[in-house]
C-alpha cells in the first residue's frame, strides 16, 4: 500500500436530524509501513436518547483498495423509563 498525501474530507450527511458532531478536514500523512491513522472528530453531546449515527470519511489522493470508511457515534444514553 502507498499513499500520497491523501487529504481526509468528511461526507455531507444523507440526513440531518439534529447537529451531532463538528464538521472537520485536514490532511492525514501515512509515514513508510504505516497502515493506521487516528482522525478526531468533535461529537457534540445532548440529552436526547437517539439511534446511533454514522458518518462517511473519504481519502482523496490515495492509492489504496478502498478510499472511503465509516465511523459510527454510538449513542450513549440510556431510554427514559416510564
């Protein structure tokens, strides 16, 4: 695997039903051998007990099988009882 600069661009969401996290981009530089990188993205916490959301990642300027990955906001709150 060889990459060349690929910049980390976030996908625009299929549906919006709230603001979950922070939009971001950058640059993300994979060194010789290198076959993991961590990319932070701000989630923006509620008190709403919802469905868990994912979101797209999509390497631009790469050389690999698949540009594209998936990350999942899991939700963390529990259902109101009653």
């Amino acid at each position: 695997m060889f990459l060349l600069t690929p910049r980390l661009l976030p996908s625009p969401p299929i549906y919006k039903l709230d603001d979950t996290y922070t939009a971001t981009n950058g640059t993300v530089t994979f060194a010789p051998g290198e076959t993991t990188k961590t990319i932070t993205v701000q989630v923006l916490g509620d008190t709403i007990d919802e469905f868990d959301e994912s979101f797209f990642f999509n390497l631009n300027n790469a050389t690999i099988i698949t540009n594209q990955a998936i990350a999942t906001i899991l939700d963390n709150l529990a259902p109101a009882l009653g």
